[in-house]
C-alpha cells in the first residue's frame, strides 16, 4: 500500500518528536535539527525556532536540560505521562487503556525501554507507526483518529504547552511549540474528517 505524502511527513514530524523526547539528541541530530527550515505559519515558525535554538546547542548543555526536565534528582520537572496528566498519578486507567489498544494493534513495548507506555516519546512513536503500517498495514484514518483521540488528544497540547514554558526547558521549549503546534493541526485535521 502507498502511503500518501502528507501522511509520511506527518509520520516523519511524529517520529522526530518521539526520538527527541525519548533521550537527548546527539551532535548528529542538532546539526538536523539545525539545517530545518519553516515557513511564517505557526508551525514553520515553531521550526525555525527550534533551528536557531539547535544550532547554538552543545550535547552535554542540551542532556543536562534533558535530565533536569524528565529525570532530575527524585522526577524531572515534567512527568511526561498520559496517566499523570489525566489522573495525577503513574501508572492509571489511561496506561491500561492504551496497554489494551496497543494489544489489539499488535503493539509491544520494546524491550530495552522500561517506561510506561504512556510516556509522550511512545505516543508519538505509536501514532507514527500506524501511519505508515508499522504494525501491520497502515492504520485507516478512522483508527489513527481514534487513537489520537482517546490516547493522545486529551493531554498532548497541555504537555508541549508546559514543555515551552518550563523553567529548565532551552531547546525543549523550541521542541515544545513544535509539537504544541502539530497537535493543534492534527486536532483540527482530525476534526475535519468528522462524519
């Protein structure tokens, strides 16, 4: 099956967000992150942010800011969970609403990650790998937006909104109007395609 280019791009920006969320990029991946380019929307402006902000980056400055953030001393400032920022609390209802789904897609969590599958890297991984069939054949429309919409719609846009303005967050607040950004389009997208 071909996959439409919209949806692949949309499948690239999904994979990116999920690489750059899931550890702190490497010098390979600012020097990417540094050469992107947008246009004068908010997503275009959002990229080219992250750009400016990528190329003044150094690995070890831009893995301190990766530890303070998701790791830290005890937690990171942010909790990058569906289930905490649904319920407050780890390992929730909204984990074993996606464990279920993800069993009925034939998802399984890789075996070198020891996170909860809700963490937003995964999410992002997850939406991607439906898109482009990943896990079978691509996932229809009808199924990627129910997906986005029960597992990631709910608290993405809160979480890359709190990524912005969070008080250790350099290039993660660029990372976060990114993705900010590119849930708000999917949101709408998806809203579109309403019956």
């Amino acid at each position: 099956m071909t996959i439409a280019t919209e949806d692949r791009l949309r499948a690239d920006l999904y994979n990116f967000l999920g690489l750059m969320l899931s550890g702190p990029p490497d010098q390979m991946l600012l020097d990417q992150c540094a050469h992107l380019t947008g246009d004068d929307s908010e997503m275009g402006q959002a990229i080219a942010g992250l750009a400016r902000v990528a190329k003044a980056s150094k690995p070890r400055s831009v893995e301190s800011e990766f530890n303070a953030l998701f790791i830290g001393l005890g937690r990171g400032e942010l909790l990058p969970y569906a289930s905490y920022y649904l319920t407050g609390f780890l390992n929730e209802k909204p984990l074993a609403a996606l464990r279920s789904d993800m069993a009925a897609r034939a998802m399984t969590r890789a075996p070198n990650v020891y996170e909860p599958e809700d963490n937003i890297a995964s999410l992002m991984e997850m939406m991607a790998g439906m898109i482009v069939g990943r896990f079978g054949k691509p996932a229809t429309l009808d199924d990627q937006k129910m997906f986005f919409n029960k597992h990631i719609a709910p608290w993405a846009g809160h979480f890359f909104s709190d990524l912005e303005a969070a008080k250790n967050s350099i290039l993660y607040a660029s990372l976060g109007a990114v993705g900010r950004a590119f849930m708000n389009i999917e949101r709408e997208a998806f809203r579109m395609t309403a019956r």
